[in-house]
C-alpha cells in the first residue's frame, strides 16, 4: 500500500535519508526506531509530501506522491497523521477539532460532523471532554482528541510521529491503549516511537534506522536472535534498561 | 484650566456640533476606530502576500510595506491631499483625506503585526491542518488567521492608541479633530495657550494611557488561557 522506493532526502548539505526502501501492506504495522536524527520521523513525513524528497519514490496505492498530477490533499485526507506535539487548534474545542476536517472536506452539516466527532471521542473515553478547550486537557487527553480527530476522518492508514514521547510516563499508557485498538482493528500504521513493548506487542515488523537509513527488519519475535538483528536487539535492550532504570 | 475646560468642554468633545460639522474627541475617536477597521482586509491581504511562496506576490507587497513604513504620515496626508481631487474629481474633505492616509499608512504597519502574529504560530498547527488535507485558504481562515489575530490583539491595540495620536496631523489639513478643537479654542482665548494644550495634552495622555493598559490586561490573560505564549507587543 505504501511504498519507499531509494528515498534521498537532503538538508542542505545533510542527508537525512539514504536510499531507503521498504514496502507496508494493507493491515500491517511498521513500528520504526532508532536514535534520534535517524530519519524516522522524516521518512514518515514524506508519505504525506509533508517533506519533499530529491530522489527515488514514495508512493501509495501505487500513485507517486510527488506526481504532479496527484491531488494531494485527497490524498492527505486519506492517510491520519499524529504529531509528538499533539498539534490541537487551541482555539477550537475538542469536539470543534474534530468537526473542522469533517464540514470542511467531508461536507457534513454541522449536526451529522458533531454526531460522528461524539462517536471517535466515544471511542477514545473522551466524551466528557468535549467541549473542553484544548489547554484544559491533559497531554494524554489531547493526544487522543488529535488520534479521534484524524480517526473522523476514516483514513485508510494512520501515520505516528512519536505520539508519546512528549508524554508523562503516566499518560503514556492510556494513548497506547487507543493505538493498539486500532492495530488490532486491522489499521494499517506506520509508528515511529521508543515504546518497545508496544513494538514487541503490535508490531508486524520493526524498522531500525540509523543515519537515515533503514539498517536492520525484523519480526518483534526473532529479535532474541543476535546472529540476526545485532544492532536492533542491542538498540532495544538499551532503551528498555533506560526506561526501566 | 479648570474654567477653560467648563466653557469649553462640548467643542473639546464634539467640535462645533451641532451647529457645524462634528468635530473634537468625537472624531478623533471615530477617524482612528473607521481607519482601522478600514485597512484591516488591506493589512491582511499584504501579510498573506508577504509570506506568500509566490514572488509575483511577495516581492510588491514587501516593496510596499517598506516604501509606507519609510516615509512620514504627513507626507501621505499631503498626497492624498492633493491628489485625491485630482482622482476622484472633486473637493475631499479634511476628514475624508485624513482617513484615506490613515488607512495607506496603518495597513502597512498593521500588516507586520499581522505577519508576526502568522510566522509566531507554532509550524505544527499549518502542519495539522495540511494533514488533515486542508487546503490553503480553509487553513488561513480557519486555523491560521483566528490564533494569529488573538495573540496579536494587544499589539493591535496599541497600533490603535498610534493611530488615534497620529489623527492629530489632521490639523494641519482642517480635519475637525481635538487637536483643531484646542487650536479653535485657544484662537478664542488667545492669552493661555499653555492651559489649552495642557488640557489636549491630558485628554490624549488619558485616553492612550487607558487603551494601553487595556492592551496589558488582554496580553497577560491571552498568555494566561492558551498556557504560555504571550503575545508579541510591538511598541507603537
């Protein structure tokens, strides 16, 4: 469904990505990890033309996203992304952050947008909240409005960009919760994060990256295997101890 | 002083109203209110246009910021002055000419405010609406525009207290604004001029003084409600 085919991408005089390719099917789950300026997020970032690349081919459905033909937002309607930084309308309601995309691109009324955003807030356990302004919310509750805010919007995949890494260790949970729902409800995603349990629990398969390259894959259940994945499994077990410290 | 303000208090409000044209605080207040919210679609037009991707938009719409913000209001006043009749082919007005140059010259100066208000915004809040597959103008009007104008809403309004002190070079064209009040009055007296623009020197300081502390007070509660961010004051 989704496809890298020797992504490129510069900045300035810094690659970001070197020749990464790598294909995500309908109903997979791509967790992606590595340190931090590997180009996971960046890579993530190209599928909705988000960042430009210089060469080689993202493509989805087959379609280049840098074709000049292709209508982009159609397609960006297509694919949900969740930032780190949550990226709520802070002058808009919960509820009123998930009715925008749906009145102004799905042509809803008013009543059958607020309907639909009241069923995804259900679906995160935040109907209570629905008329809060988002800096009443905690980080927790706004990483799930801004999940039900691209849910509204029945994309076909979801993209996240560390969606708990600007987290309190207590809130950590509750966002995992939602997202592993929805992997196990047949979405196909994309995550970039350093949850390793939730890598190991949902992950069809792992990508780690390092200067901007996709170095090792593996399926969570042969990274024991050393002889096959010595660089992930060591990438792993150090982000476990340090999070378990 | 006191005496002159008691003989004198309605011209100083409402000029020679209603027995001449409405004129004194009145219309200072008016001029500023009407010359604002007139160059208000202009200010955001050149913001947008300024940080357009498009150079056939951006560069006019900077050449024109910088040309206004380089040369005196009174030169516009002036301008208008003379050339509006030559326009429109008829006598204009002082008041008229004075708003006609306010609008020129504050939607250039409202513009940067505005654009500063744009360029403050977090980058992700253009990048959440671009994700969600908005296109430019729903994401300028719906996400852009509404947090950018709310932060900037203690620097717009001291680019009203300037605006409200700048419409006393309307004199110098015979707008009836306070200022031509207090010279009208002072012309009256002839003997206390220092005791007139005392008075119009007080009646200004009031009102700016009042409108910038209001200016304080939304700044402090817009860093209050949105968590953090305060706007950005730009000094009139």
């Amino acid at each position: 469904m989704i496809r890298f085919e020797n992504v490129d991408k510069w900045f300035g005089t810094l690659q970001v990505l070197a020749d990464v390719s790598g294909e995500v099917r309908r109903g997979e789950v791509k967790v992606l990890v590595g340190p931090s300026g590997s180009g996971k997020s960046t890579l993530i970032r190209t599928v909705t033309r988000l960042e430009k690349i210089q060469s080689g081919r993202v493509s989805v459905d087959g379609a280049d996203v840098a074709a000049r033909g292709l209508d982009i937002n159609r397609l960006r309607q297509r694919i949900g992304f969740v930032f780190q930084a949550y990226n709520l309308f802070p002058h808009l309601t919960a509820l009123g952050n998930i009715t925008l995309g749906l009145t102004k691109l799905r042509g809803l009324s008013k009543a059958a947008a607020r309907e639909r955003a009241m069923e995804e807030l259900a679906r995160v356990g935040l109907t209570g909240k629905a008329h809060e302004m988002p800096g009443l919310l905690s980080g927790g509750q706004r990483q799930r409005v801004a999940i039900a805010r691209s849910l509204a919007m029945d994309p076909e995949v979801m993209l996240f960009d560390e969606p708990t890494s600007a987290l309190d260790p207590e809130m950590v949970g509750e966002v995992l919760a939602a997202m592993k729902r929805l992997a196990a409800g047949g979405m196909t995603m994309i995550c970039v994060t350093h949850e390793v349990g939730f890598a190991r629990e949902v992950a069809d398969e792992i990508w780690f990256m390092q200067a901007g390259r996709v170095i090792e894959r593996g399926r969570p259940a042969e990274l024991g295997d050393k002889a096959t994945h010595p660089r992930l499994g060591a990438f792993l077990r150090k982000v476990e101890q340090s999070l378990g410290s | 002083m006191l005496e002159i303000l008691q003989n004198n208090w309605l011209l100083f409000l409402v000029g020679q109203y209603p027995h001449g044209p409405i004129g004194g605080l009145a219309m200072t207040l008016f001029m500023a209110s009407i010359s604002l919210a007139l160059c208000f679609p202009f200010a955001i037009g050149l913001a947008l246009a300024r940080l357009s991707p498009y150079r056939w938009l951006r560069l006019p719409a900077t050449a024109i910021v910088h040309t206004v913000r380089g040369l005196p209001l009174i030169m516009f006043i002036f301008w208008t002055y003379f050339f509006s009749p030559l326009v429109i082919g008829r006598a204009v007005g002082g008041v008229e000419t004075l708003v006609i140059a306010l609008v020129i010259y504050e939607a250039a100066y409202l513009s940067e405010i505005i654009r500063a208000g744009i360029e403050g915004l977090p980058k992700g809040q253009v990048e959440a609406a671009t994700s969600l597959g908005l296109r430019y103008w729903p994401t300028t009007i719906k996400v852009v525009l509404p947090q950018a104008l709310h932060n900037m809403l203690p620097s717009m309004v001291s680019q009203f207290v300037s605006t409200i002190k700048e419409t006393s070079l309307g004199y110098v064209i015979s707008a009836h604004e306070l200022t031509f009040a207090a010279a009208q009055v002072n012309n009256v007296l002839l003997t206390q001029p220092f005791e007139v623009y005392g008075i119009l020197a007080l009646t200004y300081f009031a009102l700016c003084f009042a409108l910038t502390s209001l200016a304080r007070f939304i700044e402090r509660r817009i860093s209050g409600d949105r968590g953090g961010t305060p706007g950005v004051t730009i000094a009139a």
